[in-house]
RNA sequence: GCGGGUGUGGUGAAAUUGGUAGACACGCUAGACUUAGGAUCUAGUGUCGUGAGACAUGGGGGUUCGAGUCCCUCCACCCGCACCA
C-alpha cells in the first residue's frame, strides 16, 4: 500500500489537527522526511558509476570515501581483482548476522575497502569506495559520501580504517570528533569557499544540477506497507484468480465473509489458512485469494461506517458522514501512533480524493491517555546446583518462552554456585506474590515457588546474595530489583480487569480508573485504592435507601445549604469534565456525598441532580437509582443540570493573613471590605500584634478575595 | 545519541490566573456500635520539636511582598525513535 505518496499529505494534515505535540512528533519522526541531493559520481577505470544520497551537499569537497551497503549488485561489479577475496568474505559475514546482532551492536565498526575508486566530479580527485553494514540499501540510494570531519558516524569510520580526513571547517573541526555544524564558513572547498555552510548548501545544489550530476531529492524514511497476511483472522480479499489474473467481485457477489472453520492451522506451501477450505477457495470464477487483510484495514475506516451502519449501497453515503463529518475527539493510546493512527489519516485522504467523504482528516481531536504501568520483578543471576545447569540454560536458551523459571533446581544441599545468566530474568507474575508493603519478600516467594516449580532452594543465598541491605521490618530479606514499567501480557505483570469487575462491579472499575490520576499521564497499576471508590458508591446509594430502615430519600424541598453543595458540584464536576480532569471530578463527586451525608440531605430534588452528573462516571447505579426514585425513561434523556452561580454568593472571606509572605493567621472579613478597613483590622490582629512587637510594618499587601500579607 | 514526558507525605494524587501546599482517596493508629466484621461511624495522621516554632513540592541558584507554579542550572526515572546519510 503505497503510504510514501501520500507521507507529504500526511505532514501537512498535522498541521490542521489537534494531537499532543509528542504525537505529532511521532508521526513526523516515523515518516522522516529528509530534503537533500542526488549525486552520481564515475568510477575510474569503469562505465559504471555510483549516486549517492546526501542532506549535505555543500560538504562535497570532504568527501573522502564513499561507502555502499554489501547488499548492493554494484559491488561485485566494481571490486577489484586484489580486493574480491575480501569483499566476498566480508559480504559472507554481513549475511550471516541477524538484524538482531546488527543493532545490538551498533558501535561495532566493520567494512571492507572495494579496491575502486570514485571521481570527485568537481576536483577529480580519487574517492576509495568501501562497503559497510552501517549503509543500508533500503534507505536513500544506499550509498553514501563520506565526510568524516562533519559527520559522526564516517569519522569513527576513517579513523578506524585509518582514512585521512580533509579538513572543510577550519578550527570548526578539532581532529577528535565530528562536527556537523551549518555554520561554519566552509574552506578547502573550491567555488564554495568563504560560504557559510547553511547557504552554501543551495549553491552547490544549483551548480549540481546545472552540471547535470544530480538533482534534489526529498527521501522518507517511511516504507510502503504490506497488505496482506497469511492469517484467518482479516477480511478476505474479494478477488479470484484464474491463470494467474486477479479479477475483482461483482457487487452482487459482495460482501464476502469468512468462511467458518474448524482450526486455523497454516495452508500449505506457506499459504494462509483458508487455502485448507478448498470449497471455499475454488469457484466456478477461479480460485478465491487466500490471504486477508491486515489488522489496520478495517480500523482504518470503521468510524465512517458507524455513520451509516445499515447502509446496504456504500460503506457510507455523503449525507451522513457530511452530518457527522470527522471524529471530533478521539482518546487513545500512543501504541498507535505510527500504525492505526497515520493509516487511518491516509485511507480518510484516499476516500476523500474519490469524492467519498468531504474532510481528509479523520481525526479532529486527539486526546493521549496514559499507559497503565505495572511491577516487575527481575533477577540478575541464579544459583545452580552442578547437575542442573547445562539442563537450565539450555532450557534459557532454546525455550525461552516455555521457559519455567531459573530456580528451578535441585538442590543438593552443597554443591550451590552462583551462575550468571546473561541479562536479567524475569519473574513471571511475582506482582501477585508481595506483602502489604508492595514487597517481594523471602516468604511470598516460597509461595510464589509452590505454584511454579518443583524443587526448592536456598533462599536465605539468593535474598542476601541480591541485596544484602533489603530487610523487612521483621528482619525478613526481599528482592529490589523492581522496573515499572509498560503492563503487558508479554512482561507478566497484568491484572485481569474481568476479576475486579467480578468483584467490585463496573461502576467501580471505571471509576476507580478515573481516580488514579490524569488521563493524559502514565499511571501504577494498584488495586490497593479500588475500595475507596467502592465505598463512596455504597454511601452514595445510603443516601437513597438505609440498609435497616429501607427507602429514606424524601421529597421535601431542599434548603440553601444543600443547594449550596449541589451546585459546587455542579460547577466543579462540569469544569472538570470539560478540561478531562475525571481524577479531580470523581473527588468532587466524594466530596458532594460526603457533605450531604454530614447534611443528613435524603432530598430527591438534590440527589437527582447528582445522579445526573454522574450518569458518565458510573451510569450503571445512576441509572438505577434514576428509577428507584420513580422516574420513567432512561436518565440519559435526563436534563443536564444547569449551575447558578447565586446559590454560591458569600458575604465574608476567611483571609489568610501572612507575615513576609508566611501564613501565621486567618481572619473573617468582609468581601465589600475596602482596602484601608482590611488593613486596620489586620494591625488589630492579636497574632499580627504578636509579630510585628511594637513595630510599624514596612508594607501592606491586600489582594481581594485572596489574601492579605504584612512586611516587617 | 535524538525527541517527548514526569519528579509533591508511607501510597495514588490535588493546588485551573504567582496568593492558606497535601483537597479527595488508600494505608496506618486509637475509639464507638456489634455474637461477629473484610460493614458502618468518630477522632488523628508531612517531618522534627513537650511547646512557641522550625523545616518541607528531585538537588543547587535567581526573580518577587509572596514560588510546587516564572527564569537559569544540574540529577533521576519513564515513553518513543535509533547507524535514515
């Protein structure tokens, strides 16, 4: 699917949307967009010749080798005699390392001279070509120049392979390091010279073009994406193959559906699984395309099918997703950032290029909530039994996901040693195994044992030999070696919601996930606190029915203090609805019952109100209560609670009153108060009298209806 | 390495515009009611100090009558990306 054509489209859009800056950042880095040149250069003593990829053509004159990723046909072509057995060995070698290896070891410096040499078209001086797993041929032309004095990675390079270097920036360049600077005036440089580098990078591409040895170039480090799986679960492609040409259905033969199976074990010859259907896959028409589309295909659009869902002509007609038009808050999480969220961006410019949808952007508003994070426990090493360890690492090794647990060993009772496994160990699911003080404690891992393994150690070794300094109150050791960190299936530290759900009700899950914290910021998972949130819905419904007395809500007409608290909560909680701060309004929420419950408030007029409010938050109970009160019609058709400020008017503050910015008293003033009154009852304070001992205060700070502050 | 974010009690956090730091919860400590409590209610709970008070928002500096909030600087952790020429 060719995302490339539209990577210009899809920076562009970011500018018109309203994501979180570290989102578009995201995209921006994903889809790399890089403005640079294409320069070919001649090979001596060959017809062929080499273009290479460069953001920093004014650099051309320090140049000072060219490097070719090993993959490239071009090399065989140009190796030289003497070089060939070289090349080969080393082309061998780059093969035989996984692109696990690769990265794991970046700073590993490797490459091999090719025995030719490329011409400076500008100068004619000799260029060494060489070939390094540091160039990539899927990126660029996948060559390079090579300019060791601005650029990092070809200093470490030349200095490696001993290259001299050629110095283009003066005292810019120290011989010790790279310097990629654009300001510098540019030396050694031929018709460039006496440029600073920023403008001389527009000056050398000019000249480049007008000698027709290249052109500009914008490059994207975004690829094209594949679309297609060999997997079950995905729509299936409506396409038939007959002698090797795909014929699209016809509408009538749409939509097409998977077929229904008995296991999803892989086709043969690599095919999906589908391709076992063989009912399925052969039709009169030919034979169907077994394949499916990946998981992004229907994430891409489904939203504009929600506009239209019984739409039996097209995915979505005009007038309904011009009624509703692009989503206008989205709250997801940024694991979607390059994937989902930048295809669905692309399918939404496609059908509005057709003239499907009027708007080519999906997503107005983007709103990131934060990663729920869990603990997990690791262990740098093991201690092993003799007869065991080759058993146990190979089982490391070879199964790691089968991979039971590094202690389990038999221990004889002396033969204990202390073995390094390289890289630390997880233990699986230990979050489940701690104390009341969150503590993975030598107690709570004999329980952990019992349920995981056969066969138990030495427990006081490993404790003490982790960390000798963790001790319990109790004298009892514990592990340290905690990571928070993203919860996740594969990391083994994941609570099941459906448990707490099972438990608390989904009025409290939800809730509760509110009341952690932000919902833009990453949080610790912790049921510890669920039973707050728990608790407040039990007083909640204690303020309708009474558990020995039965039905205490009352129709009575509610007094100017209860009003007072129902409109608090409703400025509050609207407030905070708005600017999704759930955290602060599910409080406001504790806060609003706590004080009707000190009010012994059981009026209908008041709790109706709040039900209301927090149909969103906890709409299970609040619906419930709804008809408990006698209500027909569900609450959702409800009418929101409007705020009136008046119930809110107070005529006095409590100031508080502070000496050199310090807060010593408060006092109960007036709000109409004028400056000068507020001040002589300050001096009168009996506190304020106490500090000032007899003086007069250098200044008088009062700002109204905040707070009042003496100098001295 | 580059980009983004976060640091406040024992814990999750609040403080929306520079104006009473710790709201609201968890946990903990007492007590009440109870055959019982994993129910409910009451009181207390940042640290030090008998007290007046002192010290406290990752560390250090600064601006201000006043800083969690603004400025400079350093540190730690988390999340992306990572040989992109």
């Amino acid at each position: 699917m060719r995302i490339t054509s539209y990577a210009d489209r899809l920076l562009e859009g970011l500018e018109r949307v309203d994501f979180s800056g570290s989102m578009k950042d995201m995209q921006r880095n994903w889809i790399g967009r890089s403005e640079g040149a294409e320069i070919t250069f001649n090979i001596q003593h060959s017809t062929s010749n080499i273009t290479v990829y460069t953001t920093r053509p004014d650099t051309i004159f320090g140049v000072d080798f060219m490097v070719l990723a090993p993959e490239l046909e071009l090399v065989n072509e140009i190796k030289s005699a003497e070089q060939t057995k070289a090349v080969d060995d080393y082309i061998t070698y780059v093969k035989s390392r996984s692109d696990r290896e690769r990265m794991a070891e970046v700073k590993l410096i490797t490459g091999c001279f090719t025995g030719a040499y490329a011409i400076n078209p500008f100068n004619g001086k000799q260029i060494p070509i060489w070939i390094s797993e540091y160039v990539l041929a899927g990126y660029g032309t996948g060559a390079i120049m090579a300019v060791p004095c601005g650029d990092e990675r070809d200093f470490k390079f030349a200095t490696h392979f001993n290259i001299p270097i050629t110095n283009i920036i003066g005292e810019h360049f120290n011989g010790k390091e790279a310097n990629p600077t654009k300001d510098a005036i540019l030396e050694n440089s031929d018709f460039l010279n006496g440029l600073v580098m920023r403008d001389a990078i527009k000056v050398a591409n000019d000249k480049i073009e007008a000698m027709g040895i290249g052109k500009r170039k914008v490059n994207f480090r975004m690829r094209d994406a594949g679309f297609s799986r060999q997997r079950y679960w995905g729509e299936p492609f409506p396409i038939v193959w007959q002698d090797g040409v795909a014929t699209a259905l016809t509408e009538k033969d749409l939509p097409l559906e998977l077929p229904h199976v008995a296991k999803y074990g892989p086709g043969p010859e690599g095919e999906g699984p589908l391709a076992n259907i063989t009912e399925w896959v052969n039709t009169p028409e030919g034979k169907r395309e077994t394949s499916t589309m990946p998981g992004y295909a229907g994430s891409s659009w489904y939203f504009l099918r929600y506009m239209d869902p019984t739409n039996k002509e097209e995915f979505v007609s005009r007038k309904a997703s011009d009624y509703w038009n692009s989503v206008d808050l989205y709250i997801g999480g940024t694991e979607h950032a390059v994937g989902h969220l930048l295809y669905s961006r692309m399918w939404t410019k496609v059908l509005y290029d057709l003239g499907y949808i009027g708007f080519d952007e999906p997503f107005k508003r983007l709103v990131n909530q934060g990663m729920i994070t869990g603990k997990s426990f690791f262990v740098d090493g093991a201690i092993y039994s003799d007869d065991v360890i080759d058993k146990v690492i190979f089982k490391l090794q070879s199964h790691h996901s089968e991979l039971p647990f590094p202690f389990v060993i038999k221990y004889d009772g002396i033969n204990l040693k202390r073995k390094e496994i390289r890289g630390d160990v997880r233990l699986r699911n230990a979050h489940r195994y701690l104390d009341s003080n969150g503590r993975f404690t030598k107690s709570m891992f004999e329980s952990y044992c019992e349920f995981e393994i056969n066969y138990i150690i030495d427990f006081d070794k490993i404790f003490v030999d982790w960390d000798s300094q963790n001790k319990t109150e109790s004298g009892e050791p514990y592990l340290n070696g905690i990571v928070i960190e993203k919860m996740s299936k594969s990391k083994y530290n994941v609570d099941n919601p459906d448990d707490m759900v099972e438990q608390y009700g989904a009025d409290t899950f939800r809730m509760y996930e509110m009341f952690l914290g932000p919902v833009e910021q990453s949080k610790p998972w912790d049921t510890k606190g669920i039973e707050g949130v728990h608790r407040f819905l039990r007083k909640l419904w204690r303020l309708f029915f009474d558990e020995l007395k039965g039905k205490v809500w009352n129709d009575e007409k509610a007094n100017a203090a209860e009003l007072k608290i129902i409109h608090r909560a409703i400025k509050k909680i609207e407030e905070d609805t708005e600017r999704f701060s759930f955290n602060t309004a599910v409080s406001a929420f504790m806060v609003c019952v706590n004080e009707l419950a000190d009010a012994k408030c059981n009026k209908k007029e008041v709790l109706e109100q709040m039900l209301i409010l927090l149909v969103p938050y906890a709409p299970h109970i609040a619906e419930e209560l709804w008809h408990e009160l006698g209500n027909a019609g569900s609450i959702l058709d409800a009418t929101y609670p409007t705020f009136n400020p008046q119930y809110l008017v107070e005529t006095t503050k409590e100031y508080p009153v502070s000496i050199n910015g310090k807060m010593r008293t408060t006092m109960n003033v007036a709000l109409d108060a004028s400056a000068e009154e507020v001040e002589l009852l300050t001096l009168a304070n009996e506190v304020v009298q106490k500090w000032l001992e007899g003086k007069a205060p250098k200044k008088f700070i009062f700002v109204k209806g905040k707070m009042i502050n003496l100098v001295i």
